[in-house]
C-alpha cells in the first residue's frame, strides 16, 4: 500500500488551518485522517476513525487536555477540524474505573464533556481512543487485515505478518467493554504500536500523525504480502450462456424486494438498486464456494447495519427465461425473509429491551454469471452497500485464496445490526413523499426538465435527466444533482440504451416525465410534409418510445408507476400556423388515455400538464419578443395575458407534474397550468 505522506502537503495544512486558528496537532490530524479516508481499502463511508490528545482553552481560560476524536456522521475523506470535536479527556480516561456502562449512559457522558455542546457526537469508540496512551490513533477496517483476521487461525495468520508489534484483541462488540479490553491488552504489552481486532480492523498508535500514519500503511503493506503468499485458486462456476443483461433483471428483483403497504391503494415500500458487475463482483459470485462463503456473515461488524448479516443469492437468469428466473428469485428472496425473520426471532428475545424488527428484506442480491444488485432506501444509502458489498468480496475471496473465511457469531451479528443505539434512530425522520422512487425525465436539459427534476429530488426521489448528451445536460445535471443520460429520445436504440442505464443506475422506473418537445411551425395547407413528420416524430412518437420502455419496467415490477406526459395547450385549441405542433400534441393527448386505459388494471396511471407560454426551448426569448410585438403588447404583457394576469413559469409546470405523480387515485387527467385560458380550457 502506497504511503502518501507528504512533507510539503503536511506543512500547507498546518499553516492553511492556523489561519483559521486550528493548532498544529489538530491540523495534522485532518491530514493524516483525510489520508486514510481516502484509500478505499482502508476505509469505506464513515467506516474507521481517528483521534489526537491535545490541549484546548475552556471558557474560563484554562488550558486543559483534550481528546479531538472523529464525530459520527463524518467521512474521514473529507474531514474538518469541526468533525474531530474536542472531548475533555480526564473524565473520559476516569470511566476505566467502571465496570461495565450502557451505550446510551456513554453518549451521553462523552456529550456532556464536549467543549462545544453544538458539536456532532464523540465516536462510539472514543472511549477506546481515550484509554490507550498515544497522542495519535487511527482505527481503520483494513482489507487485508480482515482477510487474514476474518478465519479460523486468524490470529496466528496475523502474528505471521506483524511479528511481536501488534498485540491482539478477541472479538467483543464496539463500546465500553471493547474500550476496557482494547486497554487492558494494551497494558499487558505496552510495547505494541498495533492493536489487531479480531474480526473487525486495526488500531495504529504513535506519537505523532505521521507515526500513527506510517504504521497503518505499513501494517497494511504487511497483510497485502502475507496475502500474496501461498494462494490456492478460488474454484469458479463455469455457467450456461447466454445470461439475460443486468439492466432486465433489474426490474424484476426490484419489484420482489418492495413490501407490500397496501397493494390495493398502490402503496408500496420500494427499493432503490444498483449493479456492480466488475472482474471481483464476478469473482465472487461464479466461486463454487459460493453458497458457503457468501453465507458466513460480514467481514467486519459495523457492516451488518448496511448489509444486514449475509447477501441473498438468485439463479443465474437464463437468456429467454425470465419468467423462471423471476420464479427462482422470488423463491429464493422468500426464503432469505423467512431465514431473516428466524434470525431476528432466535436473537430478539435475549435479554435487554425489546427490539423493533427491522424489514427483512435484503440487502445485497448476488447473481451468478453477472455479478451483485444493492438495495437501499435511497441512492445514496445503495451506493454505500454496494460498495460495502464490493469490499466484503474482495476481502473474502483473499481469505479463501489462503484459507476459510469466517465471520464473527450470529449473534453478534445480531447485536450489531440492532444495536440499541441504532434502534434509536428508527422512524426519527420522516421519509419524503417520493424516497426510493425513480424518476425519468425528457428533455432534462430545459428549463421545465431542471425545474421538474428539482421539485422531484425536494420530493425525495432519485432522478434520471434524458436529453441529447452535450453542454446544456451537464449543466442541468449540475443544477439539480440528477443521473445525468445521454438519450435522443427519436432513436429506438438511443432510447433503449438509456433506460437499460436507468434499470443499472437505480434498479428500475416509478415515473416517467415525457417532457422533450420542439415547436414547428407552418401554415397547414402549404406546410411541407417534412416538417410535419418531423415534428409528429418528437412531438409524438417520442412520447410514445419512451412511454413502451417505461411500461416495459414498470410491468416487470409489478408495483405499478406513472406516466406523465408535458402537453400543450395547441392538443385542445390551436393557435394560427401551428398545426405542425399542435396536431402530434393531439394525438399525445389522445395517447395518455390510451396508457390510462390500458394500464390502469396494472397500477400505472398516465396524466398529462397541459402548459401554456412558459419561458424555455420551446417558447424563446425571440420568439416572445415577436410575439408580443405582433399583438402590439409589452413581453410582460403577452406573458401575463392569461385570465390571472399572472406568467406560469417552468416551476408551475414542475409542481403539476409532482401533483399528479402523488395523487395515486388520479388518471387520464389533465391539468391545465396555464393562468387561465378560456379557449383552451378542457371540458
Ligand atoms: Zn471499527
């Protein structure tokens, strides 16, 4: 593992931050912290931690010592000094005295000896930081370590590698007790620079970052070599091709796993889902040992709360066969849920308060011949676990290379993933109107598809913007935070490659926001016959391309959607010379009653926002000057000209469509946004 230290980079930090009045010690902390985050085999979203014994002025002017120790919620790749909040360390190294202390009496504790009460919480291994006498200690979850710890002669694999430097701690859960054993083993061997926790990471200690620092790369650097020594091959499958694509599978997986609310109403607890299918994800789950190793349970703890304790693994899907491999899956799925229930049922009723059982739905799906599906709540939440999963690959298949993976007990597993701190945290926070919904939007680029897609992410969903691939996309995918996808939405393969991306990216497709439009113009009688297919090609085959591969998904899911589609006031009362664009709106129009009634038994619902003169690539800046100057009227003037006196702007449009998109007993509607036009009204 490459040692990244830098003297020129350590001095810019420490002169960067005393600017800003941070010392010395905590700058360097930042530093080497950021190191370490930094280095995926290290240390994995918020996994790890890092503390400095340092001094600090209280408010009376005292000078007293201080544990600046990693907050939680912060990722050490990114860290600030406010992350690292200080700690009075004098009561924290009093607690050694106690025999035993609660989670919640600890957090406690470590809150109220915070110098500032606003600051993030100590980390649950403070305590541990707080025991062991070294300015410097870093705790990271090593791949390497944890391949040679997670086995059976663990230890003895890892005092092959260390030597005598590192001392070595039995498996006890993060908290007080694993604090006072860290301590204790350290006192036995103060010699030791290294502590090795089995089954769950390393602790390196110095006197100063850099130490602390060197010793973890090191340590590192030594596993990785004790790795790359007498490997045997992981014996793989050779399995039947050809195997349906990831991005049709998708769907399919992604409906079993979403929990029936109240299928009746079309309320359902969806999933989002992503695909890794890299050379180790592959590795892994073509290993003939699959089914044993992939059961044994996590390779480091605190990855139970993301993963739950073991991944599910589906039938490889049969090109042609998708309807067995649905039946495999489901099986397969159900019987995880009901091994899951067992589980929390075996492990619920021991001792301390009652546990709220959380869904047993999984978390990581592996597919042979394919690679690995993550589930979460959100993108976010699903990226953590695939990458979670990925690690947990790579260190598992290095632990059978030189022997047998093995996890920590069911148990303790068990009291991992419902620790009471954790339990704590349930049904907190109320999940927005549309989480772990998934959003497509054409024409993302303009000013009706960013506002569109803005209104949805404040709603909670997962947005993909479709437009044609080039500056203006970028730049909307800037704004907004969506999945940016390159689509021309007249293209069939276009279109087709982009909600495969979609089915990659997120798992599948809840709603479909058929919103890309241009304005042709032409005096009917005269117009050439090119520039009317063309606009009934954008205008309307377009709506109804990218509508057949939303309706694909959203039938292999099996949990119904929506269908929303941007019409125009020109479907329901045409403006001069704009019969090239107001007759495929008619027929778009006619299009969403069509999906509503043919779809409606599967749950999909299909509306339209019937928009009038709202700024965008469609109605120009030039375009409204012209306008206005025909009429004889001011632009504010021609863009108020409504029954309201009021311009709709694209936001209106975006807070139509998010209405339809939440009213589930609505379809075959339209909505008129358009401040009020008699002509043009519907009914
Ligand atoms: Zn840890």
């Amino acid at each position: 593992m490459l040692n990244r230290w830098s003297d020129a980079d350590a001095r810019a930090t420490v002169e960067r931050y005393a600017r800003q009045g941070v010392s010395e010690d905590l700058a360097l902390r930042v530093y080497t912290s950021r190191l370490l985050g930094r280095e995926p085999a290290l240390v994995l979203h918020g996994g790890g931690n890092t503390s400095v014994k340092t001094t600090a002025r209280d408010i009376t002017g005292e000078t007293i010592e201080v544990l600046c120790v990693k907050g939680s919620g912060s990722d050490m790749a990114e860290i600030e000094p406010a992350g690292l909040p200080a700690v009075r360390l004098a009561p924290l190294r009093d607690l050694l005295a106690l025999d035993r202390l609660s989670d919640e009496d600890m957090v406690n504790f470590q809150r109220r000896n915070l110098l500032d009460s606003t600051a993030p919480n100590p980390s649950v291994e403070t305590l541990l930081h707080a025991f062991l006498p070294h300015k410097f200690v870093d705790h990271t979850h090593s791949n390497a370590v944890l391949a040679l710890t997670d086995q059976p002669d663990g230890e003895a694999l890892c005092r092959e590698a260390f030597g005598d430097r590192a001392a070595y701690v039995p498996y006890v859960m993060p908290g007080f007790a694993l604090a006072k054993s860290c301590a204790a083993v350290h006192a036995q061997d103060p010699e030791a620079d290294t502590l090795i926790l089995l089954k769950h990471g390393i602790f390196t200690l110095g006197q100063s970052a850099r130490e602390a620092y060197e010793r973890m790369i090191e340590r590192a650097s030594q596993a990785e070599a004790r790795l790359a020594r007498g490997r045997k091959t992981v014996v793989q499958v050779k399995l039947p091709q050809p195997l349906a694509g990831a991005a049709a599978i998708a769907p399919i997986l992604r409906g079993l796993l979403a929990i029936d609310l109240d299928r009746a109403e079309g309320s359902w607890k969806r999933f989002v889902l992503e695909f890794r299918g890299g050379p180790i994800a592959r590795a892994f789950v073509d290993g003939a040992q699959l089914a044993r190793y992939s059961q044994a349970g996590t390779i480091t703890p605190d990855h139970a709360i993301r993963t739950k304790p073991w991944p599910v693994i589906v039938p490889a899907p049969t090109s042609g066969d998708l309807d067995g491999f649905a039946a495999g899956a489901r099986d397969a799925i159900e019987a995880f849920k009901s091994r899951y229930r067992g589980y929390v049922e075996r492990h619920a009723r021991r001792g301390g308060a009652a546990k709220t059982p959380l869904d047993p739905a999984p978390r990581v799906l592996l597919v042979p011949g394919m690679g690995l599906f993550a589930a979460g709540d959100s993108a976010k939440a699903t990226r953590v676990a695939a990458d979670i999963a990925e690690a947990a690959a790579s260190v598992i298949l290095d632990a059978e290379a030189i022997g047998r993976f093995e996890s920590i007990a069911e148990a303790d597993l068990f009291d991992i993933e419902y620790w009471s701190l954790e339990q704590a945290k349930l049904g907190k926070a109320a999940e927005k109107p549309l989480a772990r919904h998934i959003v497509a939007i054409t024409g993302g680029a303009g000013a009706i598809g960013s506002a569109t897609a803005l209104a949805f992410k404040a709603a909670g969903a997962e947005v993909a913007l479709l437009d044609r691939d080039d500056g203006a996309l970028e730049a909307a995918v800037r704004k907004t935070g969506a999945l940016a996808v390159g689509c021309d939405v007249t293209d069939d393969a276009s279109v087709k490659a982009a909600f495969a991306r979609i089915a990659e990216s997120f798992g599948g497709l809840d709603i479909l926001v058929s919103n890309a439009g241009a304005a042709w113009q032409g005096r009917i009688g005269e117009v050439d016959d090119k520039i009317l297919r063309e606009s009934f090609e954008l205008n309307f085959f377009a709506h109804q391309r990218v509508a057949q591969a939303a309706v694909a998904i959203m039938l292999k899911q099996k949990i119904g959607g929506a269908l929303l589609f941007n019409a125009s006031k020109q479907a329901v009362n045409p403006g001069p010379d704009f019969g090239p664009y107001g007759l495929p709106k008619a027929a778009t129009l006619f299009l969403v009653r069509q999906y509503a009634l043919d779809y409606g038994a599967d749950g999909i619902r299909a509306n339209a926002v019937n928009a009038d003169r709202i700024r965008s690539g469609i109605l120009t800046d030039d375009f409204i000057k012209e306008r206005a100057k025909a009429r004889g009227v001011s632009e504010q003037n021609y863009m108020t000209g409504n029954l309201l006196h009021r311009e709709v702007t694209a936001d209106d449009v975006a807070q139509a469509f998010l209405a339809q998109a939440l009213a589930l007993k609505t379809t075959a509607d339209v909505t008129t946004v358009d401040g009020g036009n008699i002509a043009a009204a519907l009914r």
